[in-house]
C-alpha cells in the first residue's frame, strides 16, 4: 500500500524516494538547521559590532536591531522546523 500522504514521493513525483517520507523530512530538516546556523553566525557578529561600537550611540542602536533581528530569526528557524516535523511526522530530531 503506497503512502499518500502530503508531501509523499508519489504526488511530489520523486523517483526512488523512500515511501515513508524520511528523506523529505530529511532535506527539510536540513535546510532548517542551516537556516538557524546563519542565524547564529549573524547573531555573534551582531554582538562583535555591539562591543566594538565603543560607545558611539549610532553603531550600538544598529547592533541592538541586528541582535534583535537575529534573534527573531533563530526563534523563526527552530519553530518552524518544530511545526513542519509535528505537521509531516517524519521523525528527524535535531541532533547536533
């Protein structure tokens, strides 16, 4: 019995793909985690601009939005990889 799900081989038209769906949880899983790692990365360059402003008030309001927004992109990219693999039932876990 050919599994068709949403998101299956068969309605996605991917020849030898697994019929339970890991290796698209897979990819997904893994586009997401690189999606947190830039994240991260921006979020310590963000911090490295914040303390090498040296006081000047410009420098330090533009590394507080970019923390902020790095921030919000990390928290973005492990909800959503959270919901897809809740949603899709695929089994990854984040392992690092």
């Amino acid at each position: 019995m050919a599994n068709n799900s949403v998101g299956s081989c068969e309605q996605l038209g991917l020849p030898n793909c697994d019929p339970t769906g890991t290796e698209l949880g897979s990819v997904v899983g893994t586009i997401f985690l690189f999606v947190g790692f830039l994240a991260t990365l921006f979020l310590v360059i963000a911090g490295i601009q914040y303390a090498a402003s040296a006081g000047d008030p410009q420098k330090a309001a533009q590394a507080k939005n970019s923390i902020i927004y790095a921030l919000i992109g990390v928290i973005l990219s492990f909800s959503v990889f959270a919901i897809v693999n809740y949603l899709f039932g695929t089994g990854e876990r984040l392992t690092i």
